[in-house]
C-alpha cells in the first residue's frame, strides 16, 4: 500500500507543477487551485509513504520519477525541447531509482 501511496504522491506532484506553468504567475485562478490541492495531497501521501519506507529512498524515487515525468510533460505540453544532454540526464535518473529498488539494502518491501 505504501507504494501506492508514493506513487499518488508522485502523480499529484507532476500534476501540481503542471499547473504552476499553466497559473501564469498565479493570474490564473483554476490553475491556482489545482496546484494547491496537487502540492498539499503531494505532500499528504508522501507522509504516509514515510511510515514504512525511508525518507532517503522515498524522496529519491519521488523526485526522480517527478523530475521524469515533468521533463516529459514540459515536452508534450509545453514544447520544450529535450536535447542529448536533458535525455542523458534522464536516464541517469532513471538507472538510479532502478538500482536503488534491486540492490540497495535500505528499501524495506
């Protein structure tokens, strides 16, 4: 269940930041809104997470997979561009939450 809880943590996280682009500086009220409920249920879920699962791995798969999916909806949304380097970068942060789920000792499942 805890690993649920991440990953909705992790999807109104993504959601949450959407919306800040799309706020406008905080002009916009909906966006607004949706950013505020995204970030506070982020934050919500994510505590629960910490019950069972370290707060170092926890909050590197968070981020990581946040700054994933971000990257790639600033991409399909927005339309910016994700040269060599972005992409590398990625798949670094994705060969760190791997190796962090199959070898390291310190996630407890």
């Amino acid at each position: 269940m805890n690993w649920m809880y991440l990953g909705i943590a992790i999807l109104s996280e993504v959601i949450a930041t959407s919306a800040l682009k799309a706020s406008e500086g905080f002009t916009k009220p909906l966006p607004v809104l949706i950013l505020a409920v995204g970030y506070a249920s982020s934050f919500y879920f994510l505590s629960l997470t910490l019950r069972t699962i370290p707060v170092g791995i926890a909050y590197a798969i968070w981020s990581g997979v946040g700054v994933i999916l971000i990257s790639l909806l600033a991409w399909w949304l927005y339309g910016q561009s994700l040269d060599k380097a972005a992409l590398t970068g990625i798949a670094l942060i994705v060969a760190g939450v791997v190796v962090l789920n199959l070898f390291s000792d310190s996630v407890h499942r």
